[in-house]
C-alpha cells in the first residue's frame, strides 16, 4: 500500500525504517505524471529497495505566474499511477511546507544554466536546482532519476551533484514518446486536437537535424535551416532551435558529433521542449 507524507518531519520518519536497508530511489516530479514518469519510477524500482515519488509543482521555477497557477494538480491520479507502477512513498508538500518563509538561499549552476531554456526562462533553473537540493537533503536518496526529454536539466543536474558533492548517483531515463514521436510531457494535455498533430513537427525536426549530423553535415547554420524549415507550420512559434554541445550545453560553432539537437516551441499557450543526441 502507497503511503502519502506532506511534511518533511512525515517524510523523514517514514524513510527511517529503510535507512541502511538498500538504495533509496527518487524520483522528483511536479505532477500531472504520464507514461514517462511511469518509466521513471519502473526503473527505480528495478534499482531500489524503496521508491519515493515527490509531487510538488514549485513555484521557484516558475517564470511566468500564470504557468504556475495553470499548471495541472491531480494528486489521487499521481498517487494512483506512482503506486501502479512500484513507488512505496509519495512526498506531496504544500508551497508553506517547502518555503516557510521566502527563500533567501539559491543553488545555481552557471555555464550550463545560461542558453536554451535557461535563457528563455529567466531564473527557471535555479529554482530547480534548489528545489531538487531541498528535495535531496529530505530524502537522501542513493540514487534520483531524471527523464531525458529535459536534456538540459538533467546536465544542471548532473553538474551541481558534482559541484556540491551529493553522494546521490543520477540516473537518465530515456525518453518516452507517443506514436507520433511526441516526447511525453505533462503539458501535451493542454493542446487542442489540431495543435497535437502539429506538436509531431518537433521531434520530426530533430529526427531531419540527426540524419544531416550523420550524413557529415558540420555546420550549424546549414542544419537550423534545413531541419528547423520542418518547423514552418501555422501556429508555431520557435524558441530555440539549436545544436548544443551534450556536456556543456553551450551552441556550438563546428557540429561535430556527439551533439544535442535541441527545440523548444509554442503552439498556441504551450510550451514544448524535446532534444535528440546525435551521433
Ligand atoms: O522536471 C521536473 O518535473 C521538475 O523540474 C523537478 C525536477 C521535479 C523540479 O521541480
């Protein structure tokens, strides 16, 4: 039977009894779970001898109010499909439980933080980065899994464990796509039946960016042209289109592989992000 805290005290006392016991497996989400997070939590299972879920949409990582508010809560369904899959623990705080008073400590990571999402939403990263090192230091996990759809999160990630030493181990799960190819994103629920047959152009985009890498294409003006013409499709507006370099997440000048192929677009009122490594 799943078993639901909202307090850090609550949280605390249910882990003690599996303390030294085994791997302590995390998976941290904000909600609105899908299949990824599904997989997520399938894979700490395999890893782990207890699984914890949190659900906590933070509001540190929100650069826009009204994404916040917007932002989807159903906490029986997450309790629901978290325990279907093998969490024993869901951690589901409230904002008070989280940030008693307001925050006056930050973790941010520098380079990595500073293009693509980063630089699209001011701010998003250090709130998940000190978000997730909250979360860290409550549940002291032996290993957190993060989804590969959010390619330059996990990278802030992996960089501010080794920077502040956590002794967690990430571990990257790939990402989980619909049919289509659509990354499996908690925000595909707010899109219209005409605006998700569009929302395929990104992955499509990505696929065309992987094929030219492949094929000995090394400039990156040439690759943002071709591919990111897949994204000429009324009602979409592109963030960012671009090839990165997988480790530091800076663009790069000479596109020599490995890179990442990144995207984020709007279609209508919804963000959607999605990656590719190309090899
Ligand atoms: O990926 C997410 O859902 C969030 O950014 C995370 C890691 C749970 C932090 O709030």
């Amino acid at each position: 039977m799943i078993r639901v805290e909202s307090t850090i005290a609550g949280i605390r006392q249910a882990l003690g009894p599996h303390r030294g016991r085994g791997a302590v497996g995390f998976v941290p989400t904000m909600g609105a779970l899908h299949a990824g997070h599904a997989r997520l939590v399938e894979v700490a299972r395999e890893q782990s001898s207890v699984v914890v879920v949190s659900i906590f949409v933070n509001p540190l990582q929100f650069d826009d109010p009204q994404d916040y508010e917007r932002y989807q809560r159903n906490l029986d369904a997450d309790v629901a499909l978290a325990g279907k899959h093998g969490a024993d623990l869901v951690f589901a705080p409230s904002a008070r439980e989280m940030y008693a008073e307001e925050a006056q400590t930050f973790v941010e990571v520098q380079g990595l933080s500073e293009h693509f999402c980063g630089a699209a939403r001011p701010g998003h990263f250090r709130g998940v980065t000190t978000v997730v090192s909250k979360l860290f230091h409550i549940i002291q996990p032996d290993l957190a899994l993060f989804g590969e759809k959010d390619g330059q999160q996990l990278a802030v990630i992996e960089r501010m464990v080794m920077d502040l030493n956590f002794p967690v181990k990430i571990v990257p799960v790939a990402t989980v796509r619909e049919a289509d190819g659509l990354a499996m994103s908690s925000r595909n629920a707010r899109l219209n039946a005409e605006e998700r047959v569009t929302a395929a152009c990104l992955y499509q985009a990505l696929l065309r960016a992987r094929e030219l890498v492949a094929a000995g294409q090394k400039d990156p003006r040439q690759i943002r042209a071709q591919a990111g013409a897949l994204l000429e499709v009324p009602g979409v507006q592109v963030e960012y289109f671009e090839l990165a370099d997988p480790k530091t997440i800076q663009p790069v000048a000479v596109a020599i592989p490995p890179v990442r192929a990144m995207g984020a677009i709007r279609i209508g009122a919804t963000r959607l992000i999605d990656n590719l490594i190309c090899t």
